[in-house]
C-alpha cells in the first residue's frame, strides 16, 4: 500500500519537488513519453548544460524501440553514466540524489514501468578552444595551453606523459561550489611522503568556494607572511609534464586553466621549460640574464637612493656631477622622487591590465614615457629616475612565473624605504633579513633555498648554468626530490 | 608573549634613531664638489688662504638635458684667515652649499707655503671629514691664485687636467714619480726620507678666468699651466729644485719604470733614445770602514724615435750600447754628486745603510761620506721600422 503511494507521489510530485528546490530555473526541461496515453517514461534535465543530441538519440529513442535496459547501458554504473534508484529508496534521498545530479549536467529518467530511476550523465560542458596561454608565451616549444575544462587538461597532460604511473586523485572541496579538483603526480616519481603532505593539505582546506587555484594556494601554502611563493602556477601542459617529471604534484581546479605545482624553490623561478627547447649555452646566458634582472628589479631603485642621499663619494666624479646637474632645481627629495615615480608606474600599469586591449597597450608605454619625460620637463624629477624606474618594471617582467614578479616589487618597495631612512647600511640590513628569510622558508616540506643551502651539489648542474642534457643525468629526478625519496 | 614582542621590538626601532641615518641625509645639490684645493700662507702676516674649486654641476647638462652654456665648470673660492680652523668655519660666509671633499682630485700649495712647514696643509687635508689623502700633491711655483684661476682647454675642470696629465707623465716619462700623494708624502715625512713633489707653472700673468673667452681660444698654451720641474722636500719643508733633466736621474736611480725619451751624443752624433728601466740593484760593501753603494741599472733601450742614426749591424749596436752604458753612469754619478753636495739623500743611502748595518754608531755620517758606484747595462731591443731616414739626398 505504501509503496503504491510512493509510485504515485514520484509519478505526480517528483518534478515539481525538483523544480521548487531549484527554484523554478528557466532552464529546467521535463519531457515525458507517452505510450497509449500512460505515462512511461519522464525525462528532467538543465538545458544549459546537457547534450540534447545525446537525450533524444540515445536515452528517449531508446524507450521508443524498447532497447533501454540495465543490460544494454553504455557504460557501467561505476563510472557516473548511469546511477540506478530504485522507487523503494527513500522519496528524500532520492530527490537529493537527483537535483545534485542535474547541476553536474546529469539527467534524472524516471522510468514508471520498471519502478526506478536513473541518473544518466549527458553533460556538455562550454568551453572555449585550447588556445597559446596569453601570459606565458613562447618562442620555441608547444603553444597549448590549459582551458577552464579539466578534461580537457586532463588530456593534454596524459598526451605529453602516457604512462601507466600517472595518477589523478580526484576531490571534491567548496560546500557551495563543489569544485572538482585532480590532484596529479607520478606514481613511481614522486616521494610518498610529498603526495601524503599535498593530500592532507588539500583535504583539510574547509571553504566555501573554490572559483579559482589561488584559493587553493592560499590554503595549502606554507606560509602566508612571505613575499615569496611557494607553489607555482602554470598555464602550460609541457611545464606540468616537465614538473611532474621532476617528481612534483600538480593540481587541477576545474574552472580555471591554472594548475598548481609543488613543491618549488627559489632557484626553480629562474628556469623555465623553455631553457630546455634552446642550446645549453643559450639557455645558461638567458638564465644569467634572469638572475641579473631580479637583482636590477630588486636593487637599483635602493641603491640609486642610497648612493645619492647618503655616499656620494661612491659615485664616480663625473657621473656625479651629472647626477647633479640633473637635480639642481628638483624640489623632492630623492626617495620621494623614486617613490613617486614607482608608485605612478604601477598605477599605469594596473591600468593597463584592466583597460580595453587595443587601448591598454598604448596607455601603458606612451603614458610612461610621456608622463616621465612631462615629470622632468616640469622639473618635478630628474630625468635619470625615470631610467631607474624603466629599468627596474622592465627587468621584472623577465622572470618567467608573474607570481614571483610580484613578490620583487613587493621588495623593491620595502628597499626604497629602507635605503631612504638608513642608506646602505639599511640595504644591507634588509638582505640580510631577506636571506634569513629565505633560508628559514619551505615549501611542503623542502628547504626553499636549496641547492645553495642546504647545498646539493648534484643539483648545481641546472641551476645557475645550464649543462648541456648529455651531461645532465637522463633519469635524474632534482636533489631534494631524491633526499625525499630516500627517507621513506 | 606577544606584548614582550611588541616591546622589545618598539626598542630595537628606538636605537635605530641612534644609528647615522635619516639626520644625516644629504641631497647632491646641497653639496659643493670639491675638485682641487690650494693653500698659501704669507709668511710676512702669517695669514693663511685657502682657494676652494668647486664643480659647477650645471656647466655640463643641466636638469633639462640642454648645456650649460656660458657657465663657468668650476668656481674658485677664496677664504683667508689666521689658521685652518677659522677658514673651517668661515667658509660658509660665502659658500651657499656644505663642502665636499670626497671628490677632490688634486692638492696644491704654494711654494712659499711649502718653504716654511707643510705640517698644518697635511694635518688640514686629514682632518676633513670626507677628504681624501689619496691625491696628488703639486707645488705651485708662482704666484697660486692664479693657478687657482685658470680655466684649462680641453678638460674643462682644472683638476681633471692636472690628475690626467700626472698620470700620463707617470707612465710615458721620468719626470713625475708615482709617490706624490698626500699619504705618501706623510708616509716619506714620517720616517725622514727626503722626497721630490711636481711643480705647476702659471703660464700668463694675467690669465682669463671667463670660461666663454677662454673657449674661443685656439692657443692651448696661453693661459694654461705647466708641470715642470721638481720640489725637494725635507722635513715637511721644501729644500730646494731639480730640473728635467735631473728628474730623469732622480726616477731612474729610486727605480722608477717610466719610458723616457732623451738625446744623447753617441760618436759626435745626436741619437734620441728611448730609456726603460727593467732592473735596478743597489747593494752596500765597506771598503777599509767606508761604505761603498754599488747601483746597477738593466735599462732597455730603444731608437724607435731617432731620426739622426739608425745602427744598422750588430757592431754598431754594441757600440751604440757601450756609449750609452758610459754616458748613463757618469750623468747619474755627476747628479749624485750634485743632490751629495746640497745634502740631499734622495737616493735613501741612510735608509739603505741603516738596513744593512744597523749597529753602526754613526749612520748619517757614513751615510754622507758613501761612495757611489754606478754600472749601467743596456740593451737595445727595438730599432724602429725606419733603416734610411727620409733625407733628401735622392
């Protein structure tokens, strides 16, 4: 008797318990097959995000020629195509079951003569094409990148490594959003104790959203007081597959085209995948060139007001009386002066991000250079601040990952300051908490500052210079990975 | 725990406001750059002046890239007084900006401020705050001011002229030694030893201080100076001169490696000659209780400049060499001679006896009374690419 009226309630009220707990979406579709005038079949779905093509050609012509059984499913129920309830199940559980699945593009086929009712996954979700990554182009070496989909990169990682060993460990984090995640590794690569570390981190994050990796990264990093980034993010699938390679973990937020990586190091920001598609001697120079530019990025605007404010006789006599000659008349203070001209780049540049692209670039170069050539014509700043502070925003964009660019003008601030209250004496003093810094980071679990300390030798092969890859170890995993290794 | 953070933070922040920092912040145009300071002092009202040149920065470029123009590079301050300590102070009566010394190339003091003490001028250089005694020190012979106020062709800051033109008389002549510098002149004063300082010559009397006149002037050598000629210094006082000619002796005998080109008579010819030393060896003997120096000179020697004999075999060379071997010792004895009868030890006999024999009861009498033995060996190494002058005679 009771289960008659379980029937009766799933036949008149099912779609519209669904229809109220979405709250009646004007994507939401039921139809229903008919057959001599009895009701069979009834077939609910979001429009927006299924394949209709796959409903009609599939599920309902299906129950037209009577072919739709449990038997003949194309796939098994394991893998989330086809998920079977009975009428018996409980009506509430049921009705959960089946509105979670049709926000994951599912659609719930209530089946009258058999008694049951299947969950049947038909999602097409919109994506745009594989496309070259816009903020990590590159000469020479593949031009895909990751998309929002994470079938999509999941394929392109498996296409660059078919390999047995690759794993993809899957979750679900954001009681909101409930966003998939992969996390991504090789199974006889990467060191047990790094995959332990990354999962339990990732477990633990309780939030409730996840739209993009940076929420992941905040929650996972090592430390949240530091300019410097632990884990890195990348919009390429070779860079992945190279890191993976190297026995790190990656991992993919569905709805974003950035993966993580973990874990990294500073010396790692210096490289780029890229340094392995040139020649060694190549590849070292660009690398040195890199170096040089942190080193530009971060100092000379510190030591500019250092050497100008505090230890003139540093600077060479004539180079002196040319500084000078450019400051005679200049109101500001040096520091002011850099400060100010720092602070004006960064708003173009900001600017620049955010403006129509067509308009953005123009506004970002011409808005420099006029601006800083009207500063000097003004007598407001000399005219070799504005060199200091070209030199300083070109050389940050050479560093290959933007994060790390970040954190150098970040610094470059706090040097200004530094070298404006204490001179060099307060340069050195902030590159020595810097270095201690560094030396006391980690990230999952690796000194972040290695090889330099803790020093590995085996690893001074990649990182300041380049050897050429016959001289490289061909199965060589990075020094710490090995280290991590060894102690399971 | 947070609170004794907090604390021991706050103070550490409070002893940075002992530490030389923000209070001592100066910006480059509240500096006066120094370039080349000149002291005189006026035996007769024993008053002291001091000339200060300072760079005007704004004769190269200015602010808006565009040149200075008319300006003069350097400006010339004069500040007199009865001692350096008052100058210090008064000073700013008509210097708008803070002195800087760290910048200044060159020191030069008159000659008659040179024939009483120079221990005042030096104590005055160490003492500045950011001075530098790393710098050239030049005897001006003539009146100061107005070297002081020539405005030199080519190098338009007087004192780049003179660092660069002592610089290049180091290495391509023997007539400017390299220990000239206000340390070494202390260091030399300090343990006795008797020294030579370059001398600058005013070339006018009445020289153009108006930089736009003076630009305009072809003639380099009107309203120019000169360094010519040598001052001999003992005990902080100036002795006396040495010409060019006894320069060259003088370098060539203390070691100095400089080339020099000089004319010497060979076989009733005049050959100009390139001299280099490669070797100097001096060493002490006592013959019958007096000392005697043996000096050896290894010169090298070349007549790429002769135009009036070239040797063309291996005779002539050799008796080319045996000349000059000959020439060498008896010039060099003969300015011996000369420095011995002034009581002159520019050779630093004393030192080299005091080294040697350090027991000897009476050093300086030994050391006047030395006998000198001069042997010079030369070799020609470089003949030059010309066998036949260009004569005329067909």
């Amino acid at each position: 008797m009771a289960r008659k009226k379980q029937n009766q309630s799933i036949k008149n009220d099912f779609f519209g318990d669904i229809q109220s707990a979405l709250g009646l979406p004007p994507d939401l579709v039921c139809r229903s097959l008919f057959v001599q005038g009895e009701q069979t079949v009834q077939c609910v779905y979001l429009e927006s995000m299924v394949n209709k093509k796959t409903i009609d050609e599939y599920i309902l012509k299906s129950f037209t020629e009577n072919t739709f059984s449990e038997g003949e499913a194309p796939l098994s129920a394991e893998s989330g195509f086809l998920r079977e309830f009975s009428f018996s199940d409980p009506y509430e559980q049921l009705r959960e079951h089946a509105v979670k699945a049709l926000l994951a593009g599912h659609c719930a086929l209530t089946d009258f003569s058999r008694e049951r009712v299947c969950l049947i996954n038909v999602t097409e979700s919109k994506q745009r094409s594989i496309e070259e990554p816009k903020s990590e182009s590159t000469i020479r070496g593949p031009h895909e990148g990751f998309t929002e989909s994470i079938l999509t990169n999941v394929g392109l990682v498996r296409k660059r490594i078919r390999n047995p060993f690759l794993r993809f460990d899957k979750m679900n984090i954001g009681n909101q959003t409930g966003t998939t995640l992969l996390m991504v590794y090789m199974e006889n690569l990467a060191p047990e104790s790094l995959v332990r570390e990354v999962r339990g981190r990732l477990s633990a994050i309780r939030t409730d959203s996840v739209l993009e990796s940076a929420y992941v990264e905040e929650f996972i990093q090592d430390r949240i007081w530091s300019p410097f980034p632990t884990l890195t993010n990348t919009e390429r699938p070779d860079m992945v597959a190279a890191q993976l390679l190297d026995g790190k973990v990656a991992v993919m937020v569905d709805g974003t085209p950035n993966v993580l990586l973990a874990p990294m190091t500073f010396f790692e920001f210096f490289s780029s995948p890229e340094d392995y598609y040139q020649r060694a001697d190549i590849a070292t120079f660009i690398r040195w060139i890199r170096l040089i530019s942190f080193f530009t990025a971060v100092f000379v605007p510190s030591l500019y007001v250092a050497a100008t404010t505090f230890h003139q006789e540093l600077i060479p006599t004539r180079l002196l009386i040319s500084l000078s000659a450019q400051r005679e008349g200049v109101p500001f203070p040096a520091i002011f002066e850099v400060l100010l001209m720092e602070v004006v780049f960064e708003i173009i540049r900001e600017a620049g991000l955010r403006m129509p692209r067509a308009v953005g670039q123009a506004l970002s170069i011409v808005g420099a250079i006029v601006l800083g050539q009207a500063a000097v014509e003004a007598g407001l700043i000399s005219a070799a601040i504005v060199i200091v502070v070209a030199i300083t925003g070109i050389t940050n964009f050479v560093v290959p990952v933007y994060s790390f660019g970040m954190s150098q003008r970040l610094l470059r601030f706090s040097f200004v300051l530094l070298a404006g209250f204490m001179g060099l004496f307060g340069i050195l003093c902030g590159a020595l908490f810097l270095v201690a810094h560094l030396v006391s980071l980690k990230s999952f679990g690796v000194p972040y500052f290695t090889p330099a300390s803790p020093s590995i030798g085996t690893d001074w092969k990649d990182v300041l210079v380049r050897l050429p890859r016959p001289w490289l170890d061909p199965n060589g995993l990075p020094g710490y990975i090995r280290n991590m290794k060894r102690k399971r | 725990m947070t609170n004794r953070y907090a604390a021991g933070l706050f103070i550490l922040m409070m002893f940075t406001a002992l530490l030389t920092a923000c209070w001592d912040r100066t910006e480059m145009n509240e500096l006066a750059l120094v370039s080349m300071v000149g002291v005189d002092s006026d035996p007769e009202s024993d008053k002291i002046t001091v000339y200060y040149q300072i760079i005007n920065p704004l004769s190269g470029t200015s602010a808006k890239g565009t040149s200075g123009g008319e300006q003069a590079p350097v400006y010339t301050y004069e500040i007199s007084g009865s001692s350096f300590g008052e100058i210090k102070s008064t000073i700013y009566k008509m210097l708008p900006r803070k002195l800087f010394m760290a910048h200044c190339k060159v020191l030069l003091v008159s000659q008659r401020a040179a024939k009483q003490d120079m221990r005042d001028i030096v104590n005055f250089i160490e003492m500045q705050p950011n001075g530098r005694s790393s710098v050239p020190m030049l005897i001006v012979d003539g009146p100061l001011s107005q070297v002081m106020r020539t405005l030199t062709p080519l190098e338009r800051v007087p004192s780049d002229t003179i660092d660069s033109r002592v610089d290049l008389l180091i290495r391509n002549s023997l007539l400017v030694g390299k220990q000239i510098k206000v340390s070494d002149v202390i260091e030399r004063m300090e343990k006795l030893d008797t020294i030579v300082l370059p001398l600058i010559t005013g070339m006018t009397e009445a020289p153009s201080s108006n930089s736009g006149e003076r630009s305009a002037d072809i003639d380099a050598n009107q309203n120019n100076f000169i360094i010519r000629g040598g001052a001999v210094f003992r005990d902080y006082r100036m002795a006396g001169k040495l010409n060019d000619t006894q320069l060259v002796w003088y370098h060539l005998l203390n070691g100095d490696r400089g080339r020099h080109v000089r004319q010497f008579q060979v076989e009733g010819k005049q050959v100009s000659v390139e001299l280099r030393l490669v070797r100097i060896k001096r060493e002490v003997f006592w013959k019958s209780d007096q000392p005697v120096v043996r000096i050896r000179l290894d010169l090298e020697l070349s007549t790429a400049y002769t135009i009036e004999f070239v040797p063309k075999s291996r005779n002539e060379v050799e008796r080319l060499e045996n000349r000059l071997n000959q020439i060498i010792a008896d010039e060099s004895l003969a300015f011996y001679q000369m420095i011995r009868e002034r009581g002159w030890d520019l050779l630093s006999i004393n030192d080299l006896l005091r080294k040697q024999t350090p027991n000897h009861p009476d050093i300086d009498q030994a050391a006047k009374n030395a006998q000198i033995e001069i042997r010079a060996n030369t070799r020609l190494l470089r003949t030059g690419s010309m066998s036949q002058p260009y004569g005329g005679t067909g």
